[in-house]
C-alpha cells in the first residue's frame, strides 16, 4: 500500500502578497466607473504594424510562378503573413506588434518576398526608422494605410505596398488581432490561437417535459397490462420516466423531465412510449416536437397542456367483431421553456452569476468590476526546452476573456484590462492560468491539451468599493503528491460602485431568482442541469473561432464532482470544531463560574445578576451593547488581506500521500482490492467515531423529547404534574424571584454543593430514546 506517512511541510510561500505595481490609477476613486482602458495595468508601448495590400508586383510568365508574402523584421526578430501563390495583387490585411521595450535596432525593415523564387526571393522592400515612426493615443481614430513603392536590391521600384506604421499602447483598438513578433515561431496559420479574445456563455434554458398520462395504447404482441415508461431524447441525451402499469392502454405518470437547451431552438424533442422492462423493451408509439413550439414561461404557472399523436412503428391495427381498426394512439403532457431559473454552470458555492435565463427578469446593475492582468512569475515549464507557452483566462457571469499567448517565457507579462457589469456582490470571479496546447498540436499519436497551471478566486463581497487592490496571487494546484506551487500571477482589481444605496437593496432580496422558490427545483434536478449546462457550454464554445479546448472549460467551471475525501472529512471537522470552540469555551467559563474556580469573577456576575433582576429594562440594550463593542473589536482584528489558500483550513499538510491518492481516485476504483479493504477499515473506524458523538447527541435530544411523549407513562405523568405545579407557581411569584433563584442555585458555592448527580440530570437519565429500538 501507499505510504502512510504524512507529507513534508511544503516550504513554498502560499501567503497573499500585496504589492504597489506602477499602474496609472489611484489607489482610490470617489466615483465608480471605468477613466481609461489601462488604468489598472502597466501602460507598455508598441510598435504596431499594419500590412494590407500589394499591387503591381513583378509576374513572371507561366502557372503560379509568384507566391508573394510580406516579412517584418526588427533585428533579430521577425514574422511574416500568409502567402497567396500566384497572385501578383494580393491582400493580407494583417497587424503585427512588438513591444517597445524589446526593440535594440534602430530600423523596421518590411521585406516583400517570393516563396517560387526564380531571380532570388525578395521582390522589395522598405525601411523605416523607429525614432520617426508616429504615437497614436488611444483616444485618435486608427492611423489611415498609405501607399509605399518598394525597391529592390538595386534600388529600382518593383510594385507598391500599402501599409500603416505607428506606434501606441496596449489600449489600441488593433492590440487584440495583432501577431507579435516574439511569436515568430507559431505557424502562421495557429496565430489565431494566440491573440487576446472575449467570449459571451449562450443563453440556455430549462425544458421541462412534464409527462400527464398516455391513451389508447395497443399491443397485440403482448398480453395483460404490462408496464410501459417514455423514453424522451434531445440530441445526445436521453432521459426515461418511471415504470407504471399499462392499464388496458391508459397508463398515467405525473412526472418531470429536465434539459438544459441552447439558443437558437433549432433541435427536435423525440418521445418514445416504450413497452417491456428497462433492460428489454420495445417501441409501441413514438412523436418528435420541435422545440420552437413549447410554450415559454417566466413563472411558475404551468403550461397548457396538449396532446400529441403518436405513430405506430408498424402501424398495428386492432381486430374487433371481424372489423380492421387503426387505433390513433395520443400522448398528453405539457412541454414548457422555463426562462425564470437560472443554471448553474460553475459550483454554486463559487457562482459568478445568479440571475435567470430571461434578460429582462435580470436585476439593476449595481457596479462595474475591473480586472487588470499584469504579468506572472516563476511558472514551470510545460513543455520541452523548459518552455511555457502561458495565457490566462478569466470568467465572471456569461462573460470569458482570454489574454494573448505569451509565447516560450516562464515569466510573461500580459498588461491586459477588462471589465465586467456586477449584478450582485457576493459572487466570485475565477481567473487562471493555461499553457497553450494549440503550438504543438500533434506529437506522433499524442494530442496535446491545454495544460492548467493555477486558479485563483476572488470574492467580491470582501472587496471595498472603489478601492484599488493590487496582490501576487499564488497559483496552487492539488497533485497526488501534494499541493505544488505552479508560480505567481500579479493582479489589480477594483469593485466600482457609483450608489451605494443599490449596494444595500440587493442584501435584502434572495439570492436566486423567484422561480427557484415559488416552483422549486430538487438538488438532484440542479445538478443534473448543471452537468447539461456544463456538456452544452463545452460543446458549443469547441466551436468557436479560436476554439476554447473543453479541458479550459472543464477546469473554469469545476466541472469534477466533489466526491467525500479523507482530507475533506478532517478540513470539516475542524471546521465545525472551530466554529463550536466559542460555545466550548463559553461552557466552560460557565462551569468555572457556578463552580467558583475565580471566586471575583463570581461575584462579579452575582452582581450583574442581581441589577438585571432590579432593572430588567436593561437586559436587552445591555446585550446589543455588548454585540456592538465585540463588533468594533472584531474590527480591530479584521484581516488587511483579502482571503485566499489557507493551508491549515484545507488540512494539505497533514494528510498522507496515501489519502491523496485516495482523493484523485476514480470512481469505480482502480486500486486492488487489498487497498481498498484497508481503505475501507480506515474509513468505518473514522466514520464510527463520528457515528458514535452524532449519537450521543441524538440520544440526549431524544431523552428528553420522551418526557411528553408518554413512552414512559408514569415519567410523563410527573412531568405533566411538575409543570402544572411550575405554572402555579410562576403565576403567583414576581418573575425577578424566579431568575434570582434559578442563577443563585446555578451559582451556589463549591461548599454547599453535592457529588451526586442533580435531580434533573437523574431524571433524564431514565428517560427512553430511540437508542432502545436499534439492533
């Protein structure tokens, strides 16, 4: 078996760091919104470029004898467009950038060349000194092209190139189709997959398919009331009703069925009323519905419901009195679009978006959130050659923005902005880290996949408005061998909220939407929808133009189920220990009390006692007193960071390498059974521990539940007697008395107290629980 011993602390620095990156905005802003579009990152200066076409090139006669392409070079740096063979006019249209900063010649040369050379391969070029190239501001309309003559190496002019040179930020409206030339070893045709993209999730919707009853069901294949099920399929997915009884040809279900569809309604709903058992069965009836008819809804009234036909496979007719009838088969049920939910796609726990389908039903917006991606630091090479091919990725509510690919650099440096409308504060936005699987596509039979390298979660409910927060967020990731971490990522970030008042309105109205309470959905329905949603995203955005690889979208939406682990089960158990320790530690202070361990604290409590008895008025004020001056201490200890990993909360230093893999094990097991079975003894002795606490608390409840439940008659004849004497008594005695008495037997002196246990305490003892019943 695995080893057992727990892992070696990891003496990597997990701590949250802040930092004070040279950014253009404040530190603080007074009024939400966006004041420009590098405000949060460092302003970095490129060279852009932009080739868009050649006319009059040299021709030479015969059959594709030209196949012209424009190569930039700025020292030992260069890229070049696609080739167009055998036009001598093409058209490329394509923007390069360099960063300013990377520039050590003082030249820009733009070579056109020839990929059939006959005479050699450049047909002309130009040169262009980078002191004299213009700056564009953001705020200026794009640089109009211009005509070039080109010259060869003779001097002599050999057709024209038009083309725009100038030089501007990372702000530039050209930034996110531009090819940079520190990419020059990406295939031309892969450049696509590098460049800076947003991304908007499909509007998806619940259909509920809600089966009423069948009628007019025949098989003369099968005698007696069999039992038949419906067995409904939407593309890939297919979902079957309960089992019921076939009752002469009228069986009835009143059941639910769930898929998550995408926009456009453009797919067909195939129901099949099948006869025999799960496993062997047979279709007595079928019909498709097109989805662009069901009936769409915003709230929890039902549908109409209709019937539908449906076709015999073989068009079975009945025999009755010597006379052929064809039996017209229906299937009644009420098929709606429930736009009023909202489908979960990420973990609920770490949402990003809790508003429903429909974008009309959606809240006021509340803010506007900024994201300023810097740079990262200390990644680990991915591939070979000790390379990373790096970009980041961020998602927040249907929104995903993806940053440029920094190619072969473990310390990119991406300087990219973007923003986000806040509907409410207490959602998460995710962020994380790739290497790009796209530049080596292929490696002999191996297809190379996006590789995850971190994720960092940021919650915008701890955040405060308008104040920029700048951190080095560690990138962490949990291996069978440990937490590792995968290097740093530099993030600034703000939360803009112009009213405050809409701030406030949102934590008085519910988190999901309406529909979500007035027609609820089971947690087995909600998580079956969000493995749909996940399915449909995945599927749909594979096929966008770049392509987003379904293991980005799998890592991005925590698409894995939480299954039970041993480090789970210990990082709760501490979790419900730490938030039990308060009322431990205040049981505990009691007991010192009443058993006068400090006998001034005693007294001093005696006293307070005694004035609340004289001065009742002033019970209540005196505890929200008390809650306001913990609140301001709480204040004075409340953390400067915002939260992040917590190594001890997460219990990853001490599990075993064992338990770990245990964790990343599948489900079913690929483990040998003798591993299992010591597993599986851990387990039911952990397990057993717990079992045994939950069920001394379970009894203790249960005992005195039983002393009005007559399980113990005579016990609750008693009990029944002390409380009609207790009412007695509480009617005719000043209710001050009763508590003075109440805390001073509580608080009576060590001296005057007995060993045995009280009269209550006995009592309850005696009392029967369920305990008694089990076996």
């Amino acid at each position: 078996m695995a080893d057992q011993s727990s892992i070696k602390p990891n003496t990597a620095d997990f701590n949250l760091k802040e930092i004070s990156p040279s950014i253009g905005a404040r530190t603080a802003t007074s009024h939400g919104g966006i004041t420009s579009a590098t405000d949060l990152v460092e302003t970095t200066l490129f060279l852009y470029m932009r080739i868009v076409r050649a006319e009059d090139l040299p021709t030479i006669s015969g059959r594709n004898t030209r196949g012209p392409y424009v190569e930039v070079r700025v020292g030992a740096l260069k890229t070049t467009t696609m080739c167009f063979t055998g036009n001598s006019n093409p058209e490329w249209n394509q923007v390069f950038a360099l960063e300013i900063s990377r520039i050590q010649e003082p030249t820009l040369e733009i070579l056109v060349k020839d990929k059939i050379p006959r005479y050699g391969d450049i047909l002309g070029k130009l040169s262009f000194a980078i002191s004299e190239i213009p700056t564009r501001v953001p705020t200026d309309s794009s640089l109009a092209p211009q005509w070039y003559w080109l010259e060869d190496q003779k001097g002599t002019g050999l057709g024209k190139l038009m083309l725009s040179i100038w030089i501007g930020t990372q702000a530039d409206a050209a930034f996110p189709e531009a090819r940079h030339l520190e990419s020059g070893m990406v295939n031309a045709y892969d450049v696509l997959n590098t460049h800076s993209q947003i991304y908007l999730s499909p509007r998806i919707w619940c259909l509920r398919v809600d089966l009423i009853q069948a009628q007019d069901l025949v098989d003369e294949d099968i005698a007696g009331n069999s039992e038949v099920f419906v067995q409904a399929t939407l593309g890939s997915l297919t979902f079957r009703s309960k089992l019921v009884n076939k009752n002469e040809g009228n069986p009835k279900w009143n059941e639910d069925m769930l898929f998550a569809v995408l926009e456009p309604f453009d797919q067909h709903l195939f129901l099949s009323v099948e006869q025999g058992t799960m496993n062997n069965h047979r279709s007595i009836g079928k019909c498709s519905i097109p989805l662009k008819n069901a009936d769409r809804r915003l709230d929890g009234a039902p549908s109409d419901a209709k019937w539908h036909n449906l076709e015999r496979p073989d068009n079975i007719t009945v025999v009755e009195n010597n006379v052929r009838a064809i039996i017209n088969s229906r299937l009644n049920m009420r098929l709606s679009l429930d736009g009023g939910y909202h489908l979960f796609d990420e973990d609920p726990c770490f949402s990003s978006d809790l508003n429903p389908t429909v974008k009309r039903l959606w809240r006021s917006n509340i803010g506007t959130f900024e994201l300023g991606i810097l740079n990262a630091s200390g990644l680990p090479a991915m591939k070979g050659g000790n390379r990373t091919d790096a970009y980041c990725v961020a998602k927040y509510g249907p929104k995903w923005v993806r940053t440029r690919t920094i190619v072969d650099s473990l310390n990119p440096k991406w300087n990219e902005q973007y923003s986000w409308d806040v509907y409410d504060p207490c959602t998460f936005i995710t962020i994380a880290v790739f290497d790009n699987g796209y530049l080596h596509e292929v490696q002999g039979d191996h297809i190379a996949m996006d590789a995850k390298i971190g994720k960092v979660r940021i919650n915008l409910s701890e955040m405060k408005t308008n104040r920029i927060y700048a951190y080095f967020f560690p990138l962490t990731e949990l291996h069978p061998s440990g937490l590792k971490k995968m290097g740093e990522i530099q993030l600034a970030f703000r939360f803009c909220c112009p009213k405050m008042g809409n701030l406030l309105n949102i934590y008085r109205m519910p988190k999901l939407p309406r529909l979500h309470f007035s027609n609820p959905l089971s947690r087995t329905q909600l998580s079956g929808l969000r493995k749909q949603t996940i399915m449909l995203l995945s599927s749909r955005m594979s096929k966008t133009e770049p392509a987003w690889r379904r293991e980005v979208v799998s890592y991005m939406l925590d698409s894995h189920e939480r299954l039970w682990s041993m480090r789970r089960g210990r990082a709760d158990f501490e979790r419900i220990k730490a938030v039990m320790s308060g009322f431990v530690a205040l049981h505990t202070q009691y007991n010192q009390i009443c058993e006068w361990k400090n006998p001034t604290s005693s007294r001093i409590v005696c006293l307070i006692i005694c004035v609340l008895i004289l001065v009742p008025r002033i019970m209540l004020p005196g505890i929200f007193f008390c809650l306001i001056l913990d609140i301001i201490i709480q204040y004075l200890k409340s953390p400067s960071l915002l939260s992040h990993v917590d190594l001890q909360v997460s219990q990853v230093n001490a599990v075993s390498l064992d338990e770990l893999e245990e964790e990343f094990d599948p489900i079913p097991s690929k483990f040998e059974d003798r591993i299992i079975r010591l597993r599986y003894d851990r387990l039911r002795i952990i397990l057993g521990r717990l079992s045994a606490e939950m069920g001394k608390l379970a009894t203790k409840v249960e005992k005195l539940q039983s002393c009005v439940t007559w399980q113990d008659p005579i016990a609750t004849l008693i009990f029944m007697v002390l409380c009609l004497i207790s009412g007695i008594v509480t009617l005719i005695t000043p209710i001050q008395l009763i508590i003075w008495l109440c805390f001073m037997y509580l608080l009576i002196h060590p001296l005057f107290r007995s060993p045995i246990p009280t009269l209550f305490e006995n009592w309850v003892s005696r009392m029967p629980s369920k305990l008694d019943s089990m076996i």
